[in-house]
C-alpha cells in the first residue's frame, strides 16, 4: 500500500489531489456536504491513483497488451 501511494505520480493525479484539497476546504469553509463528499472523494482517487476511466487498470501496472503484430497482408 506504501508503495502504491509513495509511486507514480504525474500530472493529472497531482491536479487531482489539488482540486480535491480546494473543493474540500471550500466546503468546509461553506458547511456543505454534498461539495465535502465530493472534495473527498477527488482526494481519495488521487491518494489511491485510482480512476474513473477504466477503472484505473492500467494505471497500477495490471494491464497486459499485446505487441504481436499482424504479419498477414
């Protein structure tokens, strides 16, 4: 777990894990639930790298492709 964590951070999980950091303290600040639960979850998606496009499958290494070509013509 330390390592999924400590590993693999680019940009676009950076700008998530900021936006969520923004979005939760604004709601906090604005006592509204809805736009907490909304901030915490950008922040957990970050902190676990996970995502909502596939499922983050390929982002934590699972995803085996294929490099075989087809030779036939």
């Amino acid at each position: 777990m330390k390592t999924l964590i400590a590993t693999g951070w680019n940009f676009m999980r950076i700008l998530r894990l900021i936006i969520g950091i923004v979005v939760t303290v604004f709601a906090i600040r604005s006592h509204d639930l809805l736009l907490g639960l909304g901030g915490s979850f950008l922040v957990l998606l970050a902190v676990l790298n996970a995502g909502c496009c596939g499922a983050g499958a390929c982002s934590t290494g699972s995803c085996k492709v294929d490099t075989k070509t087809n030779t036939k013509e």
